[in-house]
C-alpha cells in the first residue's frame, strides 16, 4: 500500500490561529518533513477559495501556487490536489500550470481532477453552478484537451463547453504523456466512465462497502470500453485520527471538536463526529487491521488527512513509525 499526506493549507480550519505569515512556513515544513522520510509517497492539497464545513472567512491558500511552491522545496515526494475543479480554469491555462510545475519539480506532479461541488464558492466566483451532468461534461472535455497538449503539444477541441483551436504547449511536460490523471468522484454513470477511459489512478468512497460497490462499477465501465480494470490504481482519502491508546485516540477527537468550536461553533459536534465515525480511528494495531482490510477490497493507495497537523505532529509521526511500515 501506498500513502499521501496532505498537508494543511486553512480550507477545512486547519490553520486557524497561527499568524498569516507563519502559513507558509507551516505548510513547508511540513512538506520538507514528509519529504525527508520514506513513509508518505506524496504530498495534496485541496483544490477550494472557501473554508469548510461553512465559508466563514478563514484562511484557503490556492492549490496550484502551493504546488509549485512544493515542488521547489522538496525533492522526492510526488505533488496531488485532491482535486482540481475543471471549471475554475481554462484547461488549456491548467495544462500549462501543471506542466510548469512538473518541469520545476523534475517530474513530480499528480494531476487530481474532478467536476466540483461546492456551490457557495462556484456562485461566489462568478462560475455560475450548472447542473451535474454540465460539470462532468465539461470534465470530459477538459481531460481530452490535457491529454491532447500533454502528448502532442498543440490542441483542437470544439466541445459545447470548451473550444480551443491549435493552442500550444511548450516545454511538453517531463512525465511522458503529462502527469498521472486522478479521476476524482464516485459518479456511477458518468464520471466512473470517464475515469475507465481515461484515469490512471481513481479516488472515491474509502468506506469498505462504499470502496467495494464503486469498485464493481468502475470494473463494469472498464469491460464496456476495453481498458484492463487492473491498470488503474483506486485510491481513498481518509481522516486519521490515532493514538497510542484509546485514551489517546479521545483526547485527540476531544481536540478536534474543539478546534472546530472556535470558529464554526454550530458545526463542532458535527464535525467531530464524522472523524469519530471514519474507518482509520484507533490505535495503531486496529489501523493496520482496517487498512489490511481495505486492501484486500483493492484499495491500495490511501491518502491520509490529520486535522492537527500544523500543530501537533506526533500523531502522523506515530502513524509513519508503528502503521505504514505494516502495509508498505
């Protein structure tokens, strides 16, 4: 099994109460830890303007500058965003963006894709919000031109949502055929097929009957368009919270609610109940167990998200040491 880490950059409250110009310095430090050791593969951030669970104001740094950022003070780890929004920028634009940053990375960039979902941030935008079936349409389109630039250079689309007509790219990324394409979102009709044609890697529901049902779906859409199902890695986010105890593992989900009452104090108890309620909660050994188990359902890739994490290290420090080596 593989392992990402994702690194706070304030969209789900994560960087509340640490002065703005110690952000980056948190976020870096952070990247250049994971970078340093060999339990986490990759380094992601979101890919979102507006704070969670609500848009309260609090601090959201932009995706892609963190990417570049990373790739710059890092030297091994793999860089993703879980997951870039289509239609917040011109595919053209993002092919470009995402090749800049691999070539300052030397290769390194994931490319995390999906057809968005956060409405308070589209409307806020200027995106408007169309209907599901828009978004993944434009998604369809929008892979098609990466893939397109990313191979050939140049790219002709005349698409109902996106028209380019012999745009170029140059340099051509330094990954043959452009980064890796995450297809990221569990929609069975559309955007598991999308994901069949074109992902190398696929990101949905982590839960294991969740994991296991979407997994069967994505294999039906594989025999439909001829693509080995085998080729392409399905990985899961998961909230992570572990203590060397269950006293430990209380404290910590005590901490979160906490955290949370700070600033969306109506959200808090909510909040902490979706982590108290995720499948890697516990101590080390019953993550291991989970873990295992989830492997054994396919999922081989989990990319792991510590609502601590720019306060506190010891619990990703704790999962590196007694877990990782057990699934590696």
């Amino acid at each position: 099994m593989r392992f990402g880490l994702f690194i706070p950059q304030g969209w789900r409250q994560d960087l509340t109460g640490i002065e703005t110009r110690e952000h980056w310095p948190v976020m870096r430090d952070l990247a250049t830890w994971a970078d340093d050791g060999d339990a986490f593969e990759s380094v992601w951030v979101y890919d979102h303007f507006h704070a969670v669970p609500e848009p309260n104001g609090e601090a959201t740094h932009e995706a892609w500058s963190l990417i570049s950022a990373f790739a710059a003070a890092t030297s091994r780890v793999r860089l993703g965003q879980m997951c870039t929004c289509m239609a917040y920028r011109n595919p053209a634009y993002l092919a470009k963006v995402a090749t800049t940053a691999d070539v300052i990375s030397g290769g390194r960039v994931e490319m995390g894709i999906g057809a968005g979902w956060y409405e308070h941030e589209w409307r806020a935008y200027g995106y408007g919000f169309p209907t599901a079936g828009t978004r993944i349409a434009m998604l369809d389109e929008g892979v098609q031109i990466f893939e397109q630039l990313w191979t050939t250079g140049t790219a002709t689309l005349h698409g109902e949502h996106y028209q380019v007509d012999g745009a170029q790219l140059s340099p051509l990324p330094l990954q043959a055929g452009g980064p890796p394409l995450w297809i990221a979102g569990g929609g069975e009709k559309k955007t598991l097929r999308i994901a069949a044609k074109h992902a190398r890697y696929t990101n949905f529901d982590g839960a294991p009957e969740g994991f296991a049902h979407k997994s069967e779906v994505l294999r039906g859409h594989c025999a439909d368009v001829g693509r080995d199902f085998d080729e392409i890695t399905r990985s899961a986010n998961y909230n992570v919270v572990v203590g060397a105890t269950q006293a430990e593992v209380d404290d910590r989900l005590a901490w979160i609610e906490q955290h949370y009452a700070a600033t969306v104090p109506s959200k808090a108890a909510e909040v902490a109940g979706q982590f108290r309620d995720g499948p890697l909660v516990g101590t080390p050994e019953q993550l291991v167990e989970q873990l295992r188990a989830l492997q054994d359902l396919g999922m081989t890739y989990a990319i792991t998200y510590f609502a601590e994490a720019a306060y506190d290290r010891s619990g990703i420090e704790l999962f590196a040491r007694e877990v990782v080596p057990h699934l590696r």
